[in-house]
C-alpha cells in the first residue's frame, strides 16, 4: 500500500530521496531495485485487489500519483477527455534534470471485465458497472497492474540515479487501454502542447509467452492493429410458430457470421495476416419470438491498410448480399459501423532506437534472458502517442511474468499457461517486477544520455 505524505513533509521526502540517490550512486542499480522490490509487491497486490474497468480508473490513478509526487515528480492528474465531453483519470508526472532529451515512459491502469479465478490470496473480489451499465467481475486479467507497479519503481530509480542521466522524464499513466480510446483521450485533452512534446517513447507489457526475468522485443511492426465494428442484421420480427410470415434475423446473423469468415481465408493475401472476430451477439428476448434485428461488436486485427479495407470492404458487401438474399426492403438493410474512436493503428518499434533499447536490455538482464520475439495479433494503443507516421520513436518491449518452474515445465509438455484477458492469468510478482523495473529504469537512463 503506498503512504500518502502530508503537505507538511514534502521538504522530509526530498531530502531522503536526495540521500537515496548520493547512495545509490555507489552501489548501482541492482542494489536499489532489490530494496525496493518488497514494497513495490505490496503495491501490486493491493492495485491487483482493487481492479478498476476503463473509464473509472479513479485509485489506481490516485496510488501512481502518489507514488510520483513522494518521488518527487510534478504530476499532474485527469488528463484526458473523452469524445463525449468527459475527464479522463491520466497521470502525467515530470522530472527534470538539466538539458536534454525528453523520454517518455508509459503504463496503462485499467483491469478487464472478467471474474478472476486464480486463487491467490490478493485475488479480485469487485464487482463494478462498465460504462454501458453491465455489471460485471472485474480483474487486472491483462497486467496493468504490473505496469503501473513498474513504472512506480522505474520513477523512484530515476530520481536515484539522476547523476547518470539529464533531460526531462515524462511519465504517462495512460487509462483506458482496453477500450483502446485511452492514448486518444490524453492527445485530446492537449498532452504534447501542456507537458511538451517527447523526443522518444518506452514502455512495456507483460506476458505469459516468457518467464519471469526475461524480455522480448522486436523491431517494425510488433502488434496488430485494431478497429472496431458494430454490424446489425435486421430482419421481420413474429412469433416463433410461423418463421414464412417473417425473415428471422438470427438466422441471417449466424449465416453472415459464418461467411465473413472466408475475407480472410479467400480475399486476403496469405502472407499479411489478419483476423476477424465477433465477440459479442445480442438479439432476441424470448425462445419463440422471433426479433426485428441482431447486434454484432466485431474486430478486425491486420498489419496493413490494404488488409484491414479488404476486412471492412467485405463486411459491407456481405451484409448487403444477406439483406438481398432475405428479399428485404431498403430500410432493413444491415449495416456495417466503423468505429474510429475505438480502433488503434499498427503499434510500429522505430528500428534504430529498438537496436539501443535491446543492447540496453541484454547488458542489464544478459543475452540469455532478452529474446527475439514474433509480431502479435494482439493490439495495443501506445502506438498512437507516437503521431501518425512514427513521427516519435517508440520502442515497446514484453516483459516475462511466468513462474520459471511452472513455464519450463508447460514447456516441455507442449502446453501454454493462462494468458491475458483470462480468468486465470498469474504473473509471479517479485520477480516480473524486479526485472521491469530493472529493465526500464535502464533503458531510460540509455536514452537520457
């Protein structure tokens, strides 16, 4: 649990910042994150036990801020706006150091709606109201916690270690990750004209693809990007006893969702992957009635412009091809919704800058534990911090959360252990967050050289 400090001590709390930093000099970086590790545990499990859903990231945002104000930093809280007008819970935190470059390190806050099933003593118990008003179990089924905690010791080692670096930190707790609107909030609501603008960006992610206390990175494209798509199939609503008097929208749902299927295995290139799924269906109120329309939230995952319009070019053409084949008239046309404040570029590693983050990695950790690791369907927004066209170099690295034990001996059976965005996702704690922090904290000081 981080303890606040009263207005009173700040004076108290930079002098001993000031102390730890002249000793931590001396005996080097390792030393530091090992003393720190403890309480950083602690922090974990407590933001892993108090979860909170996109959009209402309210004390986690208030612990990183916290965090970064005892350190030190100027922070800065409710960054971001939403397009309908609401404030986003954003942490900015500041640090400057002398003349130099500007880096950027960023974590995103926000849990899933999932009930969390692993077991352990810190598990999530909340349950909480998305921002469509669905109750639902939530849990940190992605790892954000461990981001969060990461960047609370990266900012403490930075203020440590301020002879070995000069610049300004600029530290983003990003919200909203999961509803991919979160990086747009923040450049909404002015975040380069307020704080200044980066001249690089880092951050990292968790996974159970590596073993704690190893990274992965990649250079290019890293993940796919994201864009979200609401469909709705309309049909003639009636009573289930007479489908001839109507055109049942159900059906014509279950027939479109089967058929958009072969956009990718017949109308894109083989060699630029892409996906097309359906994760959500809702129609219908009663087992013999027979409903006006179906709703489908759908998302298409690619790693080119020309992939993801051939996906959005054949969802359109096959929902008019399902309303022609029904004989419906005009007005029960399905229709096809892009939806732009939902969707996320390519998340692109600037090449150059990747190679001095890996040589980073590999001294900090050792070559043995940095690994050269393939491209995700997976999605990310950290990408857009970066501007259309990578206009900032970004570098974004995974960071291994797995029990060693538990991750060779998956291994060796040819199995995988519980992922993100599972109920039974469990990264071990000490030591997935002894190595981020680790490995942050000397990237960033690599770069602010």
């Amino acid at each position: 649990m981080i303890r606040l400090v009263a207005s009173g001590t700040v004076c108290f709390v930079l002098a001993a910042a000031s102390a730890v930093a002249q000793n931590t000099a001396s005996s080097g970086l390792p030393s530091f994150v090992s003393s720190e590790t403890p309480s950083l545990v602690d922090t974990y499990k407590d933001i892993h036990e108090h979860p909170e859903l996109s959009h209402f990231e309210a004390r986690t945002s208030h612990i990183l801020a916290e965090a970064l104000r005892q350190a030190g930093y100027t922070v800065t809280e409710r960054v971001g706006r939403y397009p309908d007008g609401s404030q986003a819970y954003g942490v900015v935190g500041i640090l400057k150091n002398g003349s130099g470059p500007t880096l950027m390190v960023r974590a995103d806050m926000d849990a899933l709606p999932i009930v969390e099933e692993t077991g352990v003593p810190y598990a999530s118990h909340v349950i909480a109201k998305t921002k469509d008003g669905v109750t639902t179990g939530v849990m940190h089924a992605c790892g954000h916690d461990v981001h969060t905690t990461v960047m609370i010791g990266t900012a403490r080692a930075m203020v440590a270690m301020k002879s070995q670096w000069h610049g300004t930190l600029m530290l983003v707790g990003q919200p909203s990750e999961e509803t991919i609107d979160g990086a747009k909030a923040m450049l909404a609501d002015h975040l380069y004209e307020r704080f200044g603008g980066p001249d690089r960006i880092i951050g990292l992610h968790d996974t159970n693809g590596l073993a704690a206390g190893t990274v992965g990175v990649r250079s290019g494209p890293s993940a796919a990007s994201s864009t979200s798509i609401d469909v709705v199939i309309r049909g003639i609503g009636g009573h289930g006893a007479y489908p001839n008097a109507g055109r049942d929208p159900i059906t014509l749902a279950a027939l479109y969702i089967t058929q958009i299927q072969t956009i990718v295995s017949r109308e894109e290139d083989p060699q630029d992957p892409t996906v097309v799924t359906v994760g959500h269906i809702e129609g219908g109120t009663k087992r013999n009635i027979i409903p006006d329309q179906v709703r489908l939230e759908l998302t298409t995952r690619s790693f080119s412009d020309e992939s993801r319009d051939t996906v959005i070019r054949g969802l359109q053409q096959m929902a008019a091809g399902i309303t022609a084949s029904a004989g419906l008239p005009p007005d029960k046309a399905a229709t096809v919704t892009v939806l732009d404040d939902e969707s996320t570029p390519v998340l692109y590693n600037d090449p150059a800058q990747t190679v001095l983050v890996r040589a980073e990695l590999v001294k900090a950790l050792g070559a043995d534990n940095v690994f050269d690791i393939p491209r995700a369907m997976a999605s990310e927004d950290v990408g857009v911090f970066a501007l259309p066209n990578h206009e900032i170099p970004l570098t974004y690295f995974i960071l291994g959360a797995m029990d060693p034990v538990k991750f060779a001996a998956a291994k060796a059976a040819g199995k995988e252990l519980p992922g993100p965005h599972t109920s039974r996702f469990q990264p071990l704690p000490e030591p997935t967050i002894r190595t981020g922090v680790t490995a942050m904290t000397s990237v960033a000081i690599s770069l602010l050289q």
